[in-house]
C-alpha cells in the first residue's frame, strides 16, 4: 500500500507539470471550465482536492527535512515505503565522475556518491578499481528512478548499461537499495533535479 506522503509528491509532481505546460493552475484551469463541463468532472474535481491536500502537507514539511533536501550534500529517495536520507559526494565534473568511488575502502549505510551529468545522455558504468559492492541508481532529469543495478562486482570491467537519457547516478552499498525497498518509479529529491514541487528551494 502507497504511503500518504508518497501519493501526495506524486499528485504534486503532476500538478507542477500541468502548471508549467499551460501556463495555469491545475485548480484554475478547472474554474475556467463551462459548469456543464465541471458538473460532469468529479474525478477531476476530487483529484484536484488531493493536488491541494499535497501541496498543503508539502508546505508543512518540518524544518530538518526541507534543509536535508534543499542541501547540495544529501539526497532523500521518497519510496512507498517511506523517505530514506544519504549523505552524498556530488561528481558534477568530468574528472570527479571519471574517479567516482575508486579506491574507497568503506562507506556508512546511509552514505553514497551522486554522479551528475549537464544534461540526459546515455551512460554506463564499471568497476575498475572499485574495492567495495555497490547498488547503481539511474535517475532522469527530475529524480525519478529508472534502473537499478544491485550488487555491482568488486573490480568489474564489465559495463553495466543504465539507459539511453540517464541525468544522475547515485551509488551505494550494494543491497541498501533492496533492504530500503528502493524501486524504478520512485523518486530522488536533491537541488540537482527540476522537481521541486514539494520543496522550498529552487530548481537548479
């Protein structure tokens, strides 16, 4: 079962994408519309209410959440299963992806490095000279998570393929990603990404 604060970033997501297409408020829009029309539009109406109760539960998120997610130096994931923190390393240069977490002995759980690129782009990644497992989270522009790939090899060589418009990768311990129920579809919230519906910064 879909939390509540996971159902309402997502009512919030769609709302700001309407907002951004059409130039209106999803509520505005339907106020434009003919009675006969809004009449005859309760599932739209009711949707609307939870676009509201989103935005509303949004913008009383406590202070210690809203500075961990508008600070360059954590990402939260927002799962069905509730939001899990990770203190990061931003790789936002060449070289800093190029040199990733070669050579890193140890890292805490809750810890990870966040690769991110200038735009979407097809992406791959290895392991050479990697000494510790890791999970691969392969995002789009606006957080959302399309691949994972758990347990990458110690040494690898092997490419491991994240999709044809990856923006941001975020590496971690290898099984953090399943032991947290981290799946495709949920969503990574950092300054990086151009969501922030929910989020009192501004997109980057």
């Amino acid at each position: 079962m879909q939390s509540n604060s996971y159902l309402y970033l997502r009512a919030a997501q769609c709302a700001a994408l309407f907002s951004k297409c059409s130039g209106l408020s999803a509520r505005k829009w339907f106020d434009q519309q003919p009675v006969t029309q809004r009449s005859a539009s309760k599932p739209l109406k009711a949707y609307l209410s939870l676009v509201a109760a989103a935005l509303a539960v949004s913008a009383a998120s406590t202070e210690r959440a809203e500075a961990l997610t508008c600070a360059a130096d954590h990402v939260v994931i927002e799962t069905q299963s509730g939001s899990h923190s990770f203190s990061v390393d931003v790789a936002d240069d060449a070289a800093e992806r190029a040199r990733g977490l070669m050579f890193v002995e140890a890292m805490d759980e809750d810890a990870g490095m966040l690769f991110v690129y200038p735009d979407p782009r097809p992406v791959s990644f290895w392991m050479k000279n990697t000494l510790i497992p890791l999970d691969m989270i392969f995002t789009d522009q606006s957080g959302v998570i399309v691949s994972i790939h758990e347990n990458a090899i110690p040494h690898d060589e092997t490419a491991i393929f994240g999709g044809e418009a990856i923006f941001s990768v975020l590496e971690i311990n290898a099984g953090v990603s399943k032991a947290k129920s981290i799946e495709i579809g949920d969503v990574l919230l950092h300054p990086a990404y151009d969501f922030f519906t929910s989020l009192p910064c501004d997109a980057k």
